[in-house]
C-alpha cells in the first residue's frame, strides 16, 4: 500500500498541468471573467501556468519544448476536426482561428506534459524499443489518419492491431521509491487512453468543447472515443520517446530490440 499510495502521488504530481487546465475551466465556468471572452481567459491562464511551471522548476526547458510541440500539432488536429463538425466552439473570442480557439492546443500539451513529468518522476526504461525506422512511420499513419479517415476508409484497427505487433515484445521499467516494476507498453497505452477519455468527460461538462450531442445538454462522451484517445495516446508516447532518444543520443536513431533509458537534466 505504501508502495501504491507512493505511485500514486507521484502521477498526481505528473497530472499537475492538466488539472491546473481543469480547474481553469471549472472556474471560468462558473465565474464570469471581466474585459475578455471566457476563450481568451483560458488562453493567458494557460500561458502564465507554462511560466510559472518553468519558473518554479516544476518543468523543465527541454519539456516546454516537447510541449509546445504538442500544442502546434493538437491545434492542426483542432482547426481541422472544427471545420469537419466533429466537435465545435460556440463561444465568443478573440483568440480564435477559424473557429477554434487558441487554447485548445494546450489540451494536447497537457497529455505531453503529463508524459514528460511522469517519465522524469518514475525514472522510465523502455525495454526492447523496436527500431525509429518503424516507429515514425507508425506514429505518422497513426497521426494522419484522423484526417484522412473522413475522405477515404478509416484504418484505426489496422494501426491498432500494428501496434500489438510492432511492441509485443516492448515493456515499460519504472520506480517507485527506488523498487522497479514493469508494465507491457501496449497497456500502458490502454490505461492512458482510458483515463483521457474521462479526463475529456470532465473537460465537455464544463465546456471546454461541445460534441454535436451535446448541443443541447451535456451527455457523456461516447464510450468510442477511448479507440481515438488511444491512438492519440500511441503518437504522443512515441514522438516523446524518440525525442528523448534522440536527444540522448543521436547515435540510437536505429536502435532496435535494446534497453534504453532516458532522463531529462534541470538546467541551472
């Protein structure tokens, strides 16, 4: 239990950032804001918790890079889904593009956020990393197919089963309290992706985006969006561990079927 309960404190401190953007959203939902649109509020929240994150330490350079990252390519993902009705932003704001406003790239950089400081924290190994040559195009085809899939035949099972296979052998080592465990990867993958999908149940009730479903009042997400939070989990995993991999160690770009850890140094 100690060991658990020390687990367990150890993710709570990783989910820092993305609680932050929870209350941020609870808060502006139930308190007006004065001058600005309730989107914009959200945005110079999200901006000053970043600061203050790498002020404080909490975060580190190397991190905030992998994060904006994230930001750049969730907000790709956010101008596209809009434009296609998948999920919609019916408030008013300036800091809105085609719809979609700019804060909304940081839902995707709390998921890296999250991965960043629990990889720190826990001291993770990957076990058996197959080789960058397979993992980029994987994560690619992963990424492009939640465009593609509205023009042509969605694939996620195909990627899905993909992914089985390519880290069938692949295994996760992490610490707590200076004991290893270790994890499959692949479930790794299922238990992240189950829990963003209740952490996006939370975000809907207090309207950080609205489902076509949920127009008129707030229903729970469908269960089916776990398969794309899962997916999304997949690439964001493997863009973060071939980050830190190459960053490491440039040499391992080909590194397949070895053990390799990962740690990421505080500047100053």
């Amino acid at each position: 239990m100690k060991q658990f309960t020390s687990f367990g404190v150890e993710q709570a401190l990783s989910c820092l950032f993305p609680v932050m953007i929870f209350a941020s959203l609870a808060i502006t939902q139930v308190v007006p804001f004065p001058f600005l649109p309730r989107y914009d509020w959200l945005l110079i929240i999200c901006l000053l918790l970043q600061w203050v994150m790498v002020r404080s330490g909490l975060e580190t350079v190397d991190e905030l890079k992998v994060i904006t990252l994230f930001h750049m390519i969730g907000l790709a993902l956010e101008l596209f889904k809009v434009h296609m009705g998948s999920w919609s932003y019916p408030a008013e704001g300036y800091t809105k593009i085609l719809g979609v406003p700019l804060y909304s790239g940081f839902m995707y950089a709390s998921v890296a956020s999250y991965l960043c400081q629990a990889w720190r924290r826990l001291h993770v190994q990957l076990i058996n990393w197959p080789s960058n040559w397979v993992v980029v195009p994987l994560s690619s085809a992963i990424y492009l197919n939640f465009f593609t899939h509205h023009y042509w035949i969605d694939v996620r099972w195909w990627l899905a089963f993909l992914v089985i296979i390519v880290f069938w052998k692949s295994w996760v080592n992490y610490e707590v309290n200076g004991q290893t465990y270790k994890m499959p990867i692949a479930l790794s993958f299922i238990l992240i992706g189950f829990f963003i999908w209740v952490a996006e149940n939370i975000a809907t009730f207090f309207g950080a985006w609205e489902y076509p479903n949920q127009t008129d009042a707030w229903s729970l997400v469908h269960l089916g969006k776990v398969s794309s939070w899962l997916l999304l989990v997949i690439v964001s995993f493997l863009i973060v561990a071939t980050l830190k991999q190459v960053k490491t160690n440039p040499h391992l770009l080909n590194t397949s079927g070895s053990s390799i850890h990962f740690t990421l140094k505080k500047k100053g």
